[in-house]
C-alpha cells in the first residue's frame, strides 16, 4: 500500500489514476458512438460484433463497457477527492468543486442545444428547461428532461462531494465516523425512497450510486493507512451490500445476471485495485484523453452524434464517419478544456489560495483534475 505514499511526496501525477480516468472516457465513448449509435440505427460493424461476442457477452459486462467505464470514474472520484478534501479547507473545496464542475458544464450544454437546432432536433423545450440543466437540478425533478445525456453522474459526484465538504467542515480528519455516516445516510435514503414524493425518488435513485464513490473512498483511506483492516472489510462490505439494497429497491432492471450493474462494477474494482498496485503508467493517448477527459465526458455525445449522422447522410461508411467523428470530439473536448475547464480551475485556486494555505502545501504533490 505505499502508492499512494510515493506520489504523495515525489510531486508527481498518480499514474495509475490517469491510466484508469483515460480508459474510463475512451469506453464512455465506445459504448455511445459505437455501442448505443449502432443499436439505434439498426446497423452493424464487425469489430462491435467481436468485442460484443467474444468479450462483453462471456464476462456478462453490460453497456457495451459504458457502466464499466462509469464505474471507474465514479472509483476514482471516491479516491481523488478523499485526497483532495484533506488538503483543502471546507470553503476552498466547496468553491473549487463547484468551479470545477460547473463552467464547463454550462458550456457543454448550449453547445448541445446549438447542435441539436442544426439537426433538427430538440433537447429542451426552451429557456427554463435548458436553465435547470444547467443547474443539474433537473435530474431531481419531475419532470426529469435530461438536456445534457451525461449529465445525470454528475449529480451522483456532487452528492458526494456534499458529503465530503460536510465532512470537512464538521468532521476533519475523523474518517471512520464520516465513512459510517455516508454509508447509513446513503442506505436510509434507499429505504425512503418512496416516501415523499417522486421528486425525492429521483433524487433517491441519485443517492443510491454514492456507495460505489464511497468504495473509492475506502479504498484510499486504507492506501494511505487511515484505516486498518478491519474497518476496510467492514466498511467495504457495507457499501457493497447497500450498492445491492440500490439496485434491489430502486435500478431492479439492472440486478439480473445477464445484465448486471454489479457484475460490471466488480471487474471495475479489481482493475481498479490491480492498476493502483503495479502503479500502472498511461501511455500517451490514454494520458492525453486523462487530461482532456471531463471536457471529452461533456461534448462527446453532442459533437460525436452529429458527426455520425452527417456521416450516415452522406453515405460514408461507419468506420470513416467514426474516425471524423473522434477527431471532431477530441477536437472541441480541447478547446472545452483550454478555453473554459483550465482558467475556471485557475480562477478557483486564485480566489481560494492564502499565504497559509501555500506555506503548507509546499513540497506537496499536485492533485490530478478530476474528470
């Protein structure tokens, strides 16, 4: 368990953290511009056929490894800003989070609604809908219009982050009892899921993901020797049984074998344990799309999907559409990250920076962004 300690002290990125955040991304987009587009215009393309037969089918892993994808962002969360709340005070990780998530996000969304108009489409019925998005407080209320495809794990990172300023404001450094208290608040969420209301089911159904962040969490108190062993297994099987009470209550589609959220999240975990073992380094696409990956999150169904149909119009064939729709992807996911993710993280740190707090972080390791 001394990874964690090495990049902590050597001021260097953690490269298993980026090797798992650029796989996460690239599989989010296999299962959307390939996976989830193929399905819904009825077409086939061998190489989806073989990963499909040969790989996903036999493993039973669901979503053409778009949940796998999504489990090792929400594992890495979980560990990243287990850390991240450690070195920040309750204001400077409120605003920064909220920097974090938000600017770029708001910029995600009116360039889906501009794309949407030049296909015809419509994501919103107008101003008010396209507002709420951006606040993500759509994903709570009904009824639930979801203008930004992804949007919906955000809501789901920033549930935890609540829980985690919480637990810097009131908590400190007392981890077990905070670990204790977002295990039972997620699991009584869960059981009242149905009590008041379909607005508090939503965010019910929201709720029900944090325990997977939570596993991250775990996981990084126990690499950097916070917690022992015991309370490890305790509290990992915990949040593995209120993982399972979620799915049972709430995400019932998703609890068959031949269809598993849980299935998929355990081969997530273990490569998520392994990679953080051996340290696994990113070669250079997977780093690059490490770097670039919330913005690639954000822009990659809006930019990608109509890519692909201008391609299906034109009669290109799907491997030439999907190479230009990439490309077009990584190009504005750049643009997202230079122009507005970068100085919206610059901006946070200006503003919640001291004298104090840069005396104490001094010879201390940069944090890698968070997708």
């Amino acid at each position: 368990m001394k990874t964690a300690q090495r990049w902590a002290q050597a001021g260097e990125r953690i490269d298993f953290i980026d090797s798992l955040r650029g796989l996460a991304v690239l599989l989010v987009l296999w299962d959307h511009l390939v996976g989830s587009y193929l399905t819904r215009r009825h077409q086939s393309w061998w190489p989806h056929e073989l990963i499909s037969k040969y790989v996903n089918k036999p493993l039973g892993i669901i979503q053409d490894f778009g949940w796998f994808g999504v489990c090792l962002f929400f594992l890495i969360s979980g560990y990243v800003i287990t850390h991240v709340a450690q070195r920040e005070t309750g204001s400077q990780f409120t605003i920064r989070r909220l920097l974090r998530i938000y600017p770029p996000l708001v910029v995600a969304i009116l360039l889906a609604v501009a794309l949407a108009s030049l296909s015809g489409e419509t994501v919103a019925k107008g101003w008010r809908e396209i507002l709420w998005g951006m606040t993500l407080l759509n994903y709570v209320r009904v009824p639930q219009n979801a203008v930004l495809g992804v949007a919906w794990t955000l809501v789901i990172e920033m549930a935890f982050y609540s829980l985690m300023a919480l637990q810097t404001f009131f908590f400190g450094r007392r981890h077990r009892i905070a670990v204790c208290l977002n295990l039972s608040l997620c699991i009584l969420t869960i059981a009242c899921c149905r009590r008041f209301g379909d607005d508090f089911f939503l965010l019910a159904a929201s709720i029900a993901y944090v325990p997977y962040l939570i596993v991250g969490q775990i996981i990084y108190l126990r690499s950097r020797g916070i917690i022992g062993n015991y309370f490890t297994v305790a509290s990992g099987v915990v949040a593995f049984l209120a993982i399972q009470y979620g799915i049972r209550e709430i995400h019932a589609g998703f609890r068959p074998l031949n269809n598993s959220y849980l299935l998929s999240f355990i081969f997530a975990l273990s490569l998520f344990v392994v990679a953080m073992l051996i340290n696994l380094k990113p070669v250079r696409l997977i780093s690059f799309s490490a770097e670039i990956s919330y913005s690639l999150y954000l822009v990659h169904g809006p930019v990608g999907f109509l890519v692909l149909a201008s391609g299906f119009h034109l009669g290109l064939p799907f491997s030439v559409s999907l190479l230009l729709a990439i490309a077009a992807v990584f190009v504005v996911a750049v643009a997202l990250n230079r122009l507005v993710e970068r100085p919206s993280q610059a901006l946070a740190r200006r503003w919640t920076q001291t004298r104090k707090v840069i005396s104490q972080e001094e010879g201390k390791a940069p944090v890698p962004a968070l997708h």
